[in-house]
C-alpha cells in the first residue's frame, strides 16, 4: 500500500466563488504551466469516525460513487500529514458498501465497523446508555453533501511525481494540496513547490482541524501524551499541538482580529519557546537561519499589540477607577486606543504578508522532516520530563525572597514560572494528580501576581510615549508601580513558598 507525503495549503475565498483566479495564478508557475489540468465537479460528504487517525468520505460522480479512506501515518500537524488510502466503488445502498468495504482489506475492519450507522441523512445515532436505555447522539449525524470543484495537475517536479488537487467547495476557503508518494527526495519536491506556490499567488499553510465558530479565539488544547512516547515524539506532539493553536487563532482572526485572538497567538508563540528551551537539543542551524529571525519579528509584532490591549483595557482602566476624578483619563486612553489600533493593524497585516507565509511554511517543513528522522539513541519522555521538571522547578525555588529582589530579577522569576507551568501542560498524562492540579494553579497564580507587577512598570513606559499623558497621570503611574511592586512580591513569596515540587505519577 502507498504511503503520501502531503502539504496542504489554503486560500482566501476568491472573488466569484470559482477558481479560476487562483489556476490563472498557478498556472503562472513553471511546474504547472508544463501540466495539464483536469476539472471535475462532483458531491462529497464526509462520514465520521471514532477511531483517531482515520478520515472517511464518499465522493458522487457522474452518478458513481467512491468511498475513499484515509489513514494518517504521523503525528496529524497543520498543513502537512503522511497517510495511506484505501478506496472502493459504493452501490446504492450506501450501508451495505460500507460493510463491505470494512470487510475488504484487515486495516480497515476495526476503523470502519461502525460506519455504516452513520449514513442515515435524517436520523441521528442512537447507543444504548448504561442503564439500558436508547440515547440519541446528534453530534454524530452524517454531514450534508456538498458540492466541490476540483481542479488536478499531475507534476514531474525534483524527481517526484506530484499530484496537486485544487478544490472550492460551497462556503469554504480554496484549499490546495500538493501530495507524492513517499520516496527519496519527495519531501523536498511537495515542500520546494509549495514555497513557489506561496510566493506566486494568494496561499498560506492549512490551519489543519476546523474550529467551530470560526472566528472564536482558539485554546491550548490538553495534550494526552502517551507512556510508551520516546522524547522525539513527545517533542513532536507538543510542537504540532502548539502549530494549532497558532495556525487556529490566525485562521479565525482573517475573520477579525480581536483582542483574544492577539492573545492567544502570543500563548502559542510563548508555548514554542518553551517547548524549545525544554529540548534545546533539538534546535538545529535550520531552525536558527531559516526560522528564528522571521519568528522574532511575528512575535515582537505580538507583544506590542498585546501589551497595548494589556495597558488600554486593563492599566489604564484599573487608574481610572481608582481617581477621584475618572473623566481626567478618557483623553488619554483614547489616545492609547489610536495606539493600540495602529499596533494591531500592523499584526493584521503581517498574518496577511508572503514573509509570514513562508514563515509558517518553514516552520511545517521543519517540523515534518524532524518527525520523520530516525531516532538514533530513543529516550522515554517519562525519564526527560522528570528531569526537566525537577531543574525547573529548582530554578524557582532556589531564588532568595521575591521581596527582596529588584523589578528585573523578579520579571525573570515570573518568565521562569511561566515555563514550569507550560512544561507540566505538556508533560500533564505522565504528572501526578497533585502536581496537575495545585502545582499548575499556583504556578498560574504566580505568574498572575508578578505580572500585573511587570504590567505597572510597562505602563509607565506607555505612557512616556503619549504625549497627551499629563505629569499628574505620570506621577499617578508611578505611585501606582510602586505600591504594586511591594503588594504582588510579597504575595508572589506566599505562592512560591506553599508550592510543592512537581512529580510524575508514582506508577511509572
């Protein structure tokens, strides 16, 4: 059975709803302009699975129908996945094709068992509750059909034969997948030409799983890392799970950038620094030339217009209300809105920018090559967490009285916090019960109490920089920065000292 490297990549909606801007486009580019391309239109639904890794749709056809399944082979990341197909002819009974295709090959009889009692296009799923009971599950009724456009060009591109499948379907974003059978050489081919399709026309990297509504902020999602993970596959969950919550937030902020969406974007981007100063092992020259820079500049962007969400919404009001003359501050919390817009449009235009494309697109390339390399000297990640728990951990710990400490040095504590909590999200299936839920909640609280400290001091720098602040309001600042200072340390004290040090599960 084949096994496919591919890259997906996705488009802004175009303009007539058809793609033949985008073909224009890509015919633009010379591996294309040597194809010719195929156009079909067709119905397509997808029907769904329990089971993870699996994908099952059917396609209709001038009539015909073909199931098609898909198998993911690797870690699933935004915009890249391995995986073999299986595919069969359906008859009208629909039900009945499925059983037969499960029955068909030994892959497919544990993934498909149950797909047939999910075609019903007007009942939902009934399963018998545990008291015997018939529930009804909504949530799992077939999707609706819909119609697709595809557009297909078979390429001869760095010794790989490429098959690249443009498809617009109804209320959804063009998506181009560049796809080759996985051999010497192919990885470099789908991701050389994805790099010629990004630079050409109006593509950037798949954001992967959709999020409904999508515009709403996407989390962190909890990761669920296996016992038996060597320490290269746990690194490559974690950096695919944190592609998500990056590629999502940037998926739903085309829709509208908002103050959630800066925020979350800057979580992804604090939890990638994270993850790599965790498995700095890892960090090659790749990563250093082609990645670092252009990600410093994506970042920078973020933590200027988070920190004028941060100083408008919150700093500014928390002084307000606490003058005896509120009025005195709307002028000045205008003007820092005017600030706060400028900084975002400039986010807003970076997402929509070739250099952040290419970003993404390196950063995938990078992470799908290191997943695919062969781990010479495999180490569980059980053995690797706990030690970089416990090194961690004593980073903090070791530090004499916050109190005691200058603004600087307590910002660095409040950076390592922030790390430790990060690392036991990620290592969260292999801690202890105690460890997940106190330790993690007093390292959130800690964080929280520095900051708002840190949060004083940046103010003071805002507000340097408005010329519409008045001497009261910076003497008002200041005082503020002060109090808070003294106040949060010593609560920051408090928390570090009641925290206990992080574990994993006595069972391993």
């Amino acid at each position: 059975m084949t096994v496919w490297v591919e890259v997906a990549l996705q488009s802004h909606r175009s303009d007539d709803g058809t793609p033949g801007r985008l073909v224009a486009a890509l015919e633009q580019i010379p591996a294309f302009a040597g194809a010719t391309s195929v156009r079909t239109r067709l119905a397509a639904r997808d029907i769904p699975l329990k089971p993870p890794g699996w994908r099952l749709s059917v396609e209709t056809l001038d009539g015909a129908r073909l199931l098609c399944a898909v198998q993911e082979e690797s870690t699933p990341m935004p915009g890249f996945t391995r995986y073999r197909t299986f595919a069969r002819p359906a008859g009208e009974d629909l039900a009945a094709s499925l059983r037969e295709f499960a029955e068909a090959e030994e892959a497919l009889r544990g993934p498909l068992a149950k797909a047939h009692r999910f075609v019903a296009p007007d009942t939902a799923v009934t399963l018998e509750g545990d008291s015997g009971e018939t529930v009804a599950v909504p949530d799992r009724r077939p999707e609706p059909e819909g119609e697709v456009e595809r557009v297909e060009w078979r390429i001869g591109a760095g010794g790989a034969d490429i098959l690249a499948t443009l498809e617009t379907c109804e209320g959804g974003r063009p998506e181009l997948r560049l796809a080759a059978p996985a051999a010497n050489g192919s990885l470099d081919a789908v991701f050389t030409l994805a790099g010629e399709v990004i630079d050409a026309a109006p593509f950037f990297i798949a954001p992967g799983e959709a999020h409904e509504p999508e515009s709403q902020p996407v989390h962190a999602a909890k990761l669920d890392l296996p016992r038996s993970a060597t320490r290269r596959e746990a690194f490559v969950a974690i950096a695919a799970s944190v592609a998500g919550q990056w590629f999502g937030n940037e998926d739903a902020a085309r829709a509208g950038l908002g103050a959630e969406h800066v925020h979350q974007l800057r979580v992804a981007q604090r939890r990638l620094k994270t993850l790599l100063k965790l498995f700095r092992d890892d960090v090659d020259d790749t990563w250093n030339t082609r990645i670092a820079p252009d990600l410093k500049w994506f970042g920078d962007l973020l933590a200027d217009a988070r920190d004028w969400d941060v100083f408008t919404d919150k700093t500014l009001a928390a002084y307000a209300d606490s003058d005896d003359n509120p009025a005195r501050w709307q002028a000045l919390i205008a003007a820092a809105d005017v600030k706060r817009r400028v900084a975002r449009d400039t986010v807003r235009d970076a997402l929509a920018s070739k250099r952040y494309a290419r970003l993404t697109l390196a950063f995938i390339e990078w992470l799908a090559r290191f997943a695919s390399q062969e781990d010479e000297k495999p180490m569980r990640f059980v053995s690797y967490a706990e030690k970089r728990m416990r090194k961690d951990y004593r980073r903090i710990a070791r530090v004499p009285d916050l109190v005691s400490l200058e603004a600087r040095e307590r910002h660095r504590v409040r950076i390592h916090a922030k790390r430790l909590r990060y690392a036991l999200e990620f290592f969260r299936s292999v801690t202890s019960r105690r460890t997940r839920k106190e330790t993690a909640s007093l390292l959130g609280e800690l964080q929280t109490v520095l900051g708002e400290a840190n949060d004083a001091a940046v103010a003071a720098d805002r507000l340097a920089s408005i010329p519409e602040a008045t001497d009261y309001q910076r003497g008002f600042a200041r005082a503020w920065g002060a109090a808070s200072a003294r106040k949060d340390a010593q609560e920051g004290e408090r928390l570090l000292r009641s925290m206990r040090r992080p574990r994993v599960k006595a069972s391993l």
